[in-house]
C-alpha cells in the first residue's frame, strides 16, 4: 500500500453521485500549505476550475476535494452555485475557510450535480480524515480508468516523499492538463519555488501526453507540500518530482481507452524543445501512425507523412531526417521484406518506440500515446448510454 506522505490524511467514499463505485475523494493536509496548480484553458471550463484558480492565487490551501463520474460543465449559474456550495461544505466539515478548498471534478459534461446526494455524503464525513491511503484516493478518482495510478519518489538526500495520483484514459490531450492529477509532498518548498518547479515538470510530462487530440473541460493538476520532512535541496526535488510526474504520465498513457499498448515517440536533434514536441505529437496524434502501431504494422511512411504535417517548420529538409522503430532505422535505410516481418513482430509489443532526427538543431523532446482501436471508437460511441 502506497501511503500519503506526513502531514496529509484521506477520505474516499461513495456518496451515491453513480452507481456504488467511490465517487468524492477528500485530502487534507488539515492546515493551509504552499499549493500550486495548473487548469486546461478551455473555453468551456467548468465553475471548479475557475474556483480553484481563484483559490490558488495566493499560492496557499488546505484541502482538495475531487467528485467522479460528474464533470458539472456547461451547467450554468446552477453549476457555479453547486461548485461554490461543494467548497464551502467541505470546508465547513473540516472547520476550513472556503478559499482553502480547491475543488475538481471529472465525469459526463452537461450534468448537474446531485446536490442532495452530495449534501447527505459530505455530512456523514469525519471531521478529522480517517486515512492516508494514496491507491484508494487514485482509485476514488476514476471513471473510464481500468485501474488506479500511482506513483511515489524519495527526493534525494532527505527522507521526504512525492506521491501523486492521477485519473484520465480519454479526452487527453493537455492544454494543461488533460487529466486529473494530485501530487502530495512533505518537503517544504515555499508556493512560489513549488509552482516554477511544477510548471517546469508538467511541460515536459503531463503536458507530452497525448491518447486522441482531445482537450478536456475539467483538466486539473495540483500539488501540495505540507513542509512535515523539512526542506530539501531544489534540484532533488526537481528530479523526483519529474520521475512522478513521468511514471503517472506513462500510466495514463498505457491506459488509454481501448490501448494495447504505449506508444512513445522520441524526437531528437530537433531547432528547439518546441520544434522537437510539435514534431513528436504530430506523430503520436496520426490517426494513422496509431493504427499502423496497433495492426503491428511497420509502416513508416505514416510517421513520415506526420512529420511532412509541420509545414511552417520549413528547416526540416526530408534529405536530412532519419526514422525509425525501435533501435532499427526504416528511413533512409530501407528494409527488405524479410526486415519488415521482423520488426512487425516487435511492432505488436506493448510498448512501441518512434524515434524521428530532424537535424535542425541539438534539442529533444520525448511524448507518451497509445494507439487506437475499434474499441476506443466503440466505446466512446456508447459512453452516456
């Protein structure tokens, strides 16, 4: 069992919001502490976003709150009310102002809240969290998830810890942050260190995962440090803090809606970390490089027909790049019959790579998918019903 590290305590329940899976997740780190937080920017955001943004200005909180399977989006003055009201009773049960509760929300779009049901579950919470037990706030947190994701780090030299959950197979692809994730640490590291620290790992994670082009409305990444371990260096927080943040990115990935396997494209030598990302997600969004990686088909053409997509990047002469699968190189060099049904049998592993050089430059970046299959189409064609 992953623990929540010092300073935090846990409430996971189901409080009839669907069915009788864990539908409200509540963490406390039972005083405020430096927070910081990063929200999709789209333009159909629900009220617990600009909530949270609001509650976030100054760079402090108590307690977050997330409810599953209702995004409460699109719902109007009603939903901003419902949102508010859900701050302020989580907050009166924990004896917190309203401002300390940031709030999250995740499910079906167009819905309102059940405000009966979720008055009735927030009473009944105990005053004091009773637990600290990380996989249960992860697995309180999903919806279309097939399983809980989580992933913790010591930073070096000290005995703090990151533990950070997640949620999100579908709908991902984060114009910060297509998903829901809470990270949790016990160093102390002030709100403004932790916010340039945070914004840091999650444009190089989080903000490189992609499973099919999709911004959500409800996007939402949160980290709060509870100072119980003491501070630590700033560098070892970095470092930990992005194998977390990596590990719950791949998490999401491999667990795209229909996945069978990871697909990871890794673009290098690239004019700047932007040029070397927009290449990368081009690929990993083709619609036909991910089917040629689930039909186990080493069909490099479509990787470079997505790289050819980035017409303004007119540095990137097609003479001068190189692509290939895995560690075997399918362009210049080409492969023979008997080289693509060898490389077909590691294109129907569970985890692809795709490594492109432009040739531009020195820079890099790497991005986390999955490819896409009949039952991605199938069961997002049935999702409300």
């Amino acid at each position: 069992m992953t623990r929540l590290p010092r300073g935090f305590r846990s409430y996971v329940a189901n409080i009839g919001v669907k069915d009788d899976t864990d539908d409200l997740v509540v963490v406390d780190a039972e005083r405020p502490v430096d927070c910081a937080g990063m929200f999709t920017r789209s333009r159909f955001a629900g009220p617990s976003i600009a909530i949270s943004r609001a509650h976030l200005a100054d760079r402090r909180a108590r307690a977050v709150v997330v409810v599953s399977k209702n995004a409460n989006v699109a719902n109007g003055a009603t939903g901003a009310a419902d949102a508010d009201e859900l701050a302020r009773l989580v907050a009166a049960r924990i004896g917190a102002e309203p401002t300390d509760i940031v709030i999250t929300s995740t499910g079906v779009i167009g819905r309102p809240y059940p405000m009966d049901k979720i008055r009735r579950g927030i009473a009944t919470m105990p005053a004091t969290l009773p637990d600290d037990d990380a996989v249960a706030v992860a697995r309180g947190m999903m919806t279309t998830d097939t399983v809980e994701k989580v992933a913790e780090a010591t930073i070096a030299g000290s005995t703090a810890r990151i533990v950070g959950v997640a949620k999100g197979v579908g709908m991902i692809e984060p114009d910060m942050a297509t998903h829901i994730s809470l990270l949790f640490t016990d160093a102390a590291i002030d709100g403004d260190a932790l916010d340039a620290a945070f914004r840091r790992v999650v444009d190089r994670t989080f903000n490189c995962l992609s499973i099919d082009t999709d911004t959500s409305t409800s996007d939402s990444s949160v980290i709060m440090a509870s100072a119980a371990s003491g501070p630590v260096d700033e560098a070892s927080f970095d470092a930990a803090l992005l194998e977390v943040c990596a590990d719950l990115t791949r998490q999401i990935a491999r667990d795209g809606e229909g996945a069978r396997c990871l697909l990871e494209v890794r673009v290098i030598d690239a004019r700047d970390p932007d040029q070397a990302r927009r290449v990368a997600k081009a690929i990993v969004n083709s619609p036909l490089v991910k089917t040629a990686v689930h039909g186990g088909d080493p069909n490099w053409g479509r990787v470079a027909m997505a790289v050819g997509k980035c017409s303004d990047d007119t540095d990137i002469d097609q003479a001068k790049v190189t692509i290939g699968f895995g560690d075997t190189e399918v362009y210049p060099t080409r492969l023979d019959d008997d080289g693509l049904a060898a490389l077909a049998e590691y294109m129907r592993g569970d985890h692809v790579v795709i490594g492109v050089s432009l040739a531009t430059g020195a820079a890099e970046a790497t991005v986390w998918g999955c490819d896409l299959s009949d039952d991605y189409v199938r069961f997002n064609a049935d999702y409300t019903t």
